[in-house]
C-alpha cells in the first residue's frame, strides 16, 4: 500500500499527462486529500466508498488540483497499472488490477511521458 497527500482546491486531484487531465473527486471537497493505493489483495471493499472509474496506462498525479496555483501543475507521482478508482471523504483510493508501478517525482523533475 502506498499512500499520497496532495492539495484539492476543486475538491478532487488532477491526475494526467501530456494528452489529457480529469479530475477525479475527493467527496469532500477542498483541502487536504490522501490518495491510498492498494493491491487487490489488500483492498477489503471498505464501506462508504463510491465507484469513480478506471484508469489504465502511465499517469501522472499532480501536487493539487488547480493549474491556477504555481504548483497545480506539479507532478507529485507516475503511475503505471491498471486502477479501478473509488473516493469519499477526502480520500481517494486506488486499487491496483495486477502489477503497478509508482515513482515520486522530486518539485522540478521532468515529465517523462
């Protein structure tokens, strides 16, 4: 499991690369918001969450969810896998169909997708 704290001001976090960007909401709102990455093994159905969607492919995870603050278009991570997506109450979780890959990007790093 890895975890993710990232800065919602649209009540979400952007993930993306350079073809596209969505939005994916927190079910809160603005803030603070913990992005949770499970396998599916350690993922146990926990109540209250909603079903997003699917993300498949290598995205980025941005610092926040607003290209208006300097750092809105940060990456914070790269994700490559295949991610059924849920959210609510300010976490989103992410929950890994098979193999993933994450790596941290360092404030300045070039985007490599």
């Amino acid at each position: 499991m890895n975890t993710l704290y990232l800065s919602s001001d649209r009540g979400g976090i952007k993930v993306g690369d350079s073809n596209f960007e969505t939005l994916i909401r927190n079910g809160y709102g603005d803030g603070k918001t913990t992005l949770i990455i499970k396998t599916k093994k350690e993922f146990t159905g926990e109540n209250n969450l909603k079903y997003w969607g699917v993300l498949k492919g290598s995205f980025y995870v941005f610092r926040g969810d607003c290209d208006e603050l300097e750092w809105g278009d940060m990456p914070r991570a790269k994700l490559t896998g295949y991610f059924h997506v849920y959210y609510s109450g300010k976490v989103v979780t992410m929950v890994a169909n098979g193999e993933y890959t994450l790596k941290n990007m360092r404030i300045g790093s070039n985007l490599d997708i």
